[in-house]
C-alpha cells in the first residue's frame, strides 16, 4: 500500500508518493522528478487525468523561471522605444539573441519579451500563481496582454492590483478566452472612460479584406466593431437554420460540416443582394434580433458601467445605451424586481418562451466547462430528464449545444444543476468540474 506524502522542492523520495500526492504538491524539482519516474500508459484512467494535470502545473513552473530568463536577457525596459507604442519597445539585439536561441520569429520574440516584462515588472501576484500551479502558462499570457494597455494608460497600482486578483480567481474554473473577456470587463468598470476611448480608435480599424490563396480559394478578413460582427455572424446562423429546416423537409441529406455551411451561407447573402439591389438602397435596419445586457443605472444615463454584448462581452455604456435604444435589438435590462420567473413544473416538457428567453439571458453560452457556443443556439436541456421526473424550471434548465447535450445523454457525463445556473458536472470517470453562476454584466 503506498503512503501518501506531500512533497516541497527540499524533500527527497524516499518513499513513492500516489498520482493524487504529486497532484496537489508543490510545483518544483521534486515533484518533478517523481512525476518522470511514472509511466502514465501504467496508471488507471482517472489517475492518467491527474498525471496531466499534475504536468501541467509543473509547466506553469517552469514557464514562471522562463519569465524571469527572458526579462534577464532583454532587460526591464526597452532599449529602443516604439514610436507608434511607447508601453512596448523594440528591442532589436536583444529579440535577436532570444529569437535564435529560442527559434521563434523575431515578431514572437519580441511578443515573448513584451509578455515577460508585463508579467515581472507589474503582475507579481500572477508570477506567483503561475509559478505554484494556480493558474496555466496560457491564463498568464493573456492576463498581461489585457492589463498591459491598462498599465501602459497609467492606470493606478491599486486598480491594476485588483484587475489582477480577479483575474487569477477567475482563471479557477476558467478557460484563458474566458479570464481576457473578464479582464477586458474589469477594466471597462475601473476606468469607463479609458474604455470609452480605447474602443473609439480601435473603430477606426475596421476594414474588409480579400486575400487570394491556391487551388482556387481566397481569404475574406472582415475586422469589425463587435455589435456588427455579431449581426454578421447572427444573420448567417440563420441563414443556415432556415435552409437546414428546408433540407429536413425535403429528406436530402447534407453532408457539409459547419464551416462549410457558413462559408456557402456568406456567399449566398451576399449574393441576394447583388442580384435584388436598387439603385437606391435603403439604411441597413439591423433585422437580425442581437441580446444586449445594461443594468438599469446606465441605461439611464446615470452610471457608466459597461454593457454585455452577447457572443463578445463587454461594451462602452455608449455603446451599450445606443443599442438597447434601437427596437430591432433584444435588450435585457438587469432589475431584481423583473428577473423572477414562475417555476413551471410538471405541467410541460416544453418550456413556455419567457422561460426560454429567461435561460438564454442567464446562461448566455453553453453550461459545460469552457464552451462558450452561444446559448441562442443551443438546446435548452433537463438537467434531470423529463422522463425521470426533471421540472421545467429554471433549476432544472439551462442551456447546451447540441455536441454537450449529446455527450451528457449518451456518453455518462452528469449534471447536477442549481436555479442561478451554476451547474456541478461528473465525467464517466468520476472527475467533478464546477461551472459558476454568471451574474449579469460580467463576461464568460
């Protein structure tokens, strides 16, 4: 029987420490060492996942001492300051010695330089938490990246501080997409008017353009301000819905996977109006319904928190107060006394559709750990299956794509659902995940 040690980076092994003992020890060369020794081929499944788990805390390690290597060759500060942003330099001799020892582009070097000071310099509490295993390589990197425009703006220690701590307890049950959304989130509260004109320039970028490629294809790179973007990628989603419901009917079967469907949905849009256009076109009215979330304060114009766009994250109140203005958008408005829903029961299988509208706004993106598929295009799923007494209530639903839903009704994985929408997931193997509640106005 094997004893159960807890080891430090001074212990050595003098007994065999379990795949669970190595899980929860502190990152270091010890650990490390005992985790070579293990073949994993030899482990049983579920200890095969906390070997993974327990490598990846080691690389959050080693990637927090390659922070430091990489700050010791580059230095603090720039050597040569970037005319067009002051906060990132150019580091010319310096990227060139990191880019040949380290084999990466100049252009990944210098990102690799950038990414290092900002995390040495400014963000010691996320050294630490990648350095222990708290957080990985990937929750680090895009940590720095959202706070450095935050910093290079001058945003007070305090602030980045608290930008920081959120952050890194975030990154908990979070994929690294996930904390930049809540990063760029905090920022928009702290400093709305930063924020405000942060995404005024970014604006200023947008642009469509047509790339040819070989064997007959081109890329088409649209860069746009986030509310359009979501029209664009709306309107194709239902696009394909309508000619799905159209194939479904006419028994063909469709073999194109969905990539191909919305490339073929683009060029089909696009293609009507060429062929219906007028001389004289009429302003474009936004006719594809997009969920916008403000909280009743900024709305009316006083408070200036930042708004959600749903399949992005956070907007300018500006933004946000423009479009819940507009009629052809769905605008959630947060006020405790118009979020209760009745408890519906037994009475149906089918949710009535202000439970259905309820669900989408509270969810917002699929409940499975890390997917973030819109819950507009999901299913709405019984946690608890209607055939074994599940209500449809709003503690039994919620919201999953089509994929997850599929893989919780055939492939063993259990949900345990709670009425704020947080949800407790069990995988065939017994390994327990935790999706949190998403309170209204903060990104996932």
């Amino acid at each position: 029987m094997t004893t159960a040690v807890r080891l430090t980076n001074h212990d050595h092994l003098a007994i065999s420490p379990t795949v669970t003992d190595l899980l929860i020890a502190m990152p270091g060369i010890a650990t490390l060492t005992a985790l070579v020794a293990i073949n994993p081929q030899e482990l049983t499944p579920a200890d095969r996942i906390d070997y993974l788990t327990a490598l990846e805390r080691q690389t959050g390690w080693l990637q927090a001492l390659m922070q430091r290597a990489i700050v010791a060759v580059a230095g603090c500060d720039s050597s040569k300051p970037n005319g067009t942003d002051p906060f990132f330099g150019v580091d010319d001799a310096e990227r060139e010695d990191i880019s040949t020892a380290l084999r990466l582009a100049p252009t990944t070097a210098q990102l690799r330089i950038d990414v290092a000071r900002t995390l040495v310099n400014h963000l010691p509490n996320t050294c630490s938490a990648l350095a222990t295993g708290e957080i990985s390589p990937a929750h680090a990197t895009v940590i720095a990246k959202e706070t450095a425009a935050a910093i290079r703006d001058g945003l007070p220690e305090s602030a980045i501080f608290e930008i920081e701590q959120r952050a890194i307890a975030h990154a908990e049950f979070h994929t690294p997409g996930q904390v930049a959304n809540q990063v760029r989130t905090s920022i928009a509260r702290i400093s709305p008017e930063t924020f405000e004109e942060t995404v005024a320039r970014a604006r200023d970028t947008r642009k469509v353009s047509c790339y040819t490629e070989s064997d007959g294809i081109s890329t088409i790179v649209a860069i746009l301000p986030a509310a359009d973007a979501q029209i664009v990628m709306n309107s194709i989603e239902s696009f394909i819905r309508a000619a799905s419901a159209e194939i479904d009917s006419d028994t063909t079967t469709d073999l194109r996977s969905a990539d191909m469907k919305r490339a073929d949905a683009l060029t089909s849009i696009t293609g009507a109006y060429l062929s219906t256009a007028a001389e004289t076109v009429a302003p474009h009215r936004r006719p594809i319904s997009v969920n916008v979330t403000i909280d009743l304060p900024t709305l009316l114009g006083l408070a200036e928190n930042p708004g959600q766009l749903a399949g992005y994250g956070a907007i300018p109140a500006s933004v946000a107060r423009e479009l819940a203005a507009d009629g052809k958008w769905k605008r959630f408005i947060t006020d405790p006394q118009t979020g209760n829903l009745l408890d519906y029961g037994r009475q149906s299988y089918e949710p009535p559709q202000a439970l259905i509208d309820f669900l989408i706004a509270r969810d917002r993106t699929c409940r499975f750990p890390g997917c973030r598929r819109s819950a507009a295009l999901s299913d709405i799923d019984h946690a608890q299956s209607w055939e074994t007494g599940g209500r449809t209530s709003p503690d039994n639903l919620g919201a999953l794509c089509r994929r997850h839903h599929r893989l919780k009704t055939h492939d063993g994985w259990e949900v345990e659902s709670r009425p704020d929408g947080s949800c407790t997931w069990r995988s065939p193997l017994g390994k327990i995940y935790l999706t949190p509640a998403r309170p209204i106005g903060d990104s996932i």
